[in-house]
C-alpha cells in the first residue's frame, strides 16, 4: 500500500524527471561522502556502506514523496499545463536573441562613454 504508484500514468514523465534530478543530487552528495570518508582512513565497511544506506533511504523518500497525493497532483497539473503552452519557433527565438544582444552591447557602450565623460569631467573639476 505504501509503494503504490499514485494515478500510474498520469504526469509520468514529470515525477520520472523529478525523482531522477533528486536521485543524481542524492547520488553526487553521497559520492562526496565517501570521498570524505576515504580521505579520514575509515575502514572499508563505514566507507562504503554508510553513502550506499543514506543512497537507499533517500531514494525511498524520493519515491515516496514523487507518489505523495498533494505532490503527485501537483506536478500531474503542471504537465498538463506544459502541454498547452504556445512554444515561440526556432526563427522567433533566433531574432529575439540577436535583438537582446544588439541592445546590450549599445548599452554597455553608452554608459562606457557616459562613465567615461564623468572621469574626465571630474577630473578637470578637481584638478
């Protein structure tokens, strides 16, 4: 009862894509983990299978919570609103982009030239 999969199917590849990011951080931290234990000169035992116990009650947690009533509905309601989204095309995105850096470089030089201005102006103001 506890390990069922709560409306198996819907929002599958949200709780699949949340529950694999969660387990890779999971993972990493329990990797680092047993590089800090290796480096304290543990013994084989605690070095190993302390990353690989808290690995397994996380990822049961993980599961958990991914099958969570509130949890599930959640992510089950946002994948179904991702699907209505309106998607700019590659063409869109392309000349929006170029705009974006158009205008950040023209800002960039105008307030290089302003900055510069002030330098001078403060300088022959103080001098």
């Amino acid at each position: 009862m506890v390990f069922d999969v709560y409306k198996r199917g819907q929002g599958k590849y949200t709780r699949l894509f949340s529950a694999f990011g969660a387990a890779l951080v999971v993972g990493l931290g329990c990797y680092n983990l047993y590089k800090k234990l290796d480096a304290w000169d543990f013994g084989l035992w605690t070095k190993t299978m302390v990353p690989a116990g808290i690995f397994v009650v996380l990822g049961l947690l993980i599961f958990l919570l991914v099958n969570k009533q509130t949890i599930a509905d959640f992510m089950i309601a946002a994948e179904g609103e991702m699907k209505k989204v309106s998607w700019s095309t590659r063409k869109e995105i392309a000349v929006s982009t170029f705009i974006v850096i158009v205008l950040v470089a023209l800002l960039a030089g105008f307030l290089g030239f302003t900055d510069l201005g002030f330098q001078l102006f403060f300088k022959w103001l103080l001098s």
